[in-house]
C-alpha cells in the first residue's frame, strides 16, 4: 500500500464523502466540509471523519473507511488524528462498535450530552430504525 496522507477535507472532498456516510449509515447531520479529515492512500480516498461541535462538546463521528482499505491501520491512523486535533480534551462518540474504541481510551458512559442522545436518535432512528445497539463513550485526553 503506498503511503497514507492525512488531510483537511477540501469542498471538492463532499462529493466522494457524502454516498460513503449514506451507504455505511453514518451522521449526514450539519455537513460542514471544514469539520472532516480525509485518508488518501495515492489518488484514492482511503476514509475520513470529523470531529462535529456542540453548544458544550465535541462528538468524533462519522468515521468510515473504504473496503479496499481496510485491515491496515487507516481507520486507527484517522481516529488518531482526530482525537489529536480535536480543541477539547473531552470527546464524545456515540457508536455501535464499542470495544474498537476502547483501545483509543474511550469508555462507555451512562449520562451523556442530551443534545448528543437527540442527535444519536435522529441519526439511527432514519438510517436503521433503532438505536438499542448502540453506546454511548467518552474520552479525555490526558497531557503527556
């Protein structure tokens, strides 16, 4: 695999992203272009997320990587960046794969944001009619 090269999404990045976040049943709330990271592996997008701004937090979401990439490190690469980006030192997720973001320190919380608990509903009442899979995690980045 040539190299990975981690990215601002440019404008022109929507069009590639947008029937990702369709076709793997992602937040296609709020696109804002300047929220998302995209992974290019030579001309070819590899993947992407965001990190997506509240009133009182910051949520990683939509993060997805493309089959041909996978099994080799974009999607860690990705959350990585992100979580390293990110201006707070609280995020947010709200996920259906609980135990691939626990190696990234997140941990499953009981109380979270309400407007992140409206939001979760939205989203995964409109792409599979059911929220019962899925948690809610929190991450607080530690100074090294």
């Amino acid at each position: 695999m040539d190299s990975l090269i981690l990215r601002k999404a440019q404008l022109g990045d929507i069009r590639k992203v947008a029937p990702y976040l369709i076709e793997f049943k992602l937040d296609t709330e709020d696109i804002v272009i300047e929220q998302f990271v995209v992974a290019e592996v030579g001309e070819n997008m590899a993947g992407f997320g965001r990190i997506k701004s509240y009133s009182t937090f910051y949520e990683l979401a939509s993060v997805g990587v493309i089959s041909d990439f996978r099994k080799n490190g974009v999607g860690e690469k990705l959350v990585k960046y992100l979580i390293e980006t990110c201006p707070a030192d609280e995020i947010w997720i709200s996920t259906k794969i609980a135990d691939y973001f626990r190696k990234f320190g997140f941990k499953e919380i009981d109380t979270p944001p309400d407007e992140l608990i409206q939001k979760t509903r939205r989203v995964c009442e409109s792409v599979s009619g059911s929220i019962d899979d899925s948690c809610y995690m929190l991450l607080k980045k530690t100074c090294n």
